[in-house]
C-alpha cells in the first residue's frame, strides 16, 4: 500500500472520507462536513507550515489520510505534535490506518518533535485507541463528556509517543 505526500487532486477523496466519518462517527466533534475546497485549504496550511499530510492509496484509489499539525499555537508547544487520520469505512481493521501513523512517526521524529499527541474521540472508539496503543502510545488523560453528538455525551482520549530524544534532551 503506497503513502505518499497528499496533493490538492486529493481533496475531493479525503472529504467525502472525512464527510463519513462526521456524518456518522464521533471520532471527530465536527457536525458539518467541509467542502473538498475547505480540505484543500486545511492541507495548504499543514503542508506550509512544513507539517505531513499523507495518503494511502490503492490502485489509484485514496483509502485514508493522515496528517501532523501543531499541538497548539502557543510557542512552549513548538516541539509537541498532534496526528490525526481518517480511513475509508470499508477497509477499517486492514492496516491502512496504522501504515498512515507509522509513517506520522517517521516523519515527524525526523523533523525534529519530540512529542506526538492522539486526541480521540469517543472512548468507546476501540480501534483508534487500539491501533495508537500498537504503535507505542500511552493513554494520558481522558476528558468525559467534553462532546456532545448524536444527542449523547462522547469522551476524547488523550494519547502520547515521544519522539526521538523526547525529554531527555532540551534542544538547542
């Protein structure tokens, strides 16, 4: 299964992937789906501030994304990342979602951050917060009833990997 850097001929392809999961998931608290014009700008951003967007495709066909953003704005969390990622419904629990995080890693370990943070929603979402675990992740907080969605409160799980030197060096 090829990943690879996700282009604006992909926007159409992670927004109705993303439209799924807003539309009928809790794993994101969006309630609208954007346009594949809104996906576009997302991705410019990310891709600008030197952040992955990635794809997983087959045969030409897009099966899920992934991206790497800043934790937060404020400059203390310069080194901190948080990941998220979206696979099409018929190939959850086939390793797509796992291939997109682990390259996450990759390339976010080689540009330097030492953190990398899952936020994911709904604690009743076994297979994100399984698939994290796999690949080295600690559950560090849980936040209940923070969401509200089809008319019931959803929980978000706060997961973290550290990177490379992690904490154990201050970088220069």
């Amino acid at each position: 299964m090829p990943i690879r850097d996700a282009t604006p001929d992909d926007a159409a392809a992670i927004a109705a992937i993303y439209a799924h999961h807003v539309l009928h998931g809790t794993g994101t608290f969006e309630e609208t789906p954007p346009a594949a014009e809104e996906v576009a700008a997302r991705m410019a951003r990310i891709q600008a501030a030197g952040h992955a967007w990635l794809v997983a495709e087959e045969d030409g066909a897009i099966l899920g994304y992934a991206y790497y953003a800043n934790f937060h704005a404020r400059s203390a969390y310069r080194h901190t990342v948080e990941n998220s990622i979206y696979v099409r419904d018929n190939v959850r629990g086939q390793g797509v979602g796992k291939g997109l995080v682990a390259e996450l890693l990759v390339r976010a370990e080689a540009a330097g951050f030492r953190q990398m943070i899952a936020v994911i929603g709904d604690s009743e979402n076994v297979g994100s917060i399984g698939l994290h675990l796999s690949l080295g992740f600690k559950q560090a907080g849980l936040l209940r009833a923070v969401g509200l969605k089809f008319g019931r409160w959803v929980d978000v799980v706060y997961m973290q990997k550290a990177l490379g030197e992690a904490d154990r060096t201050v970088p220069g």
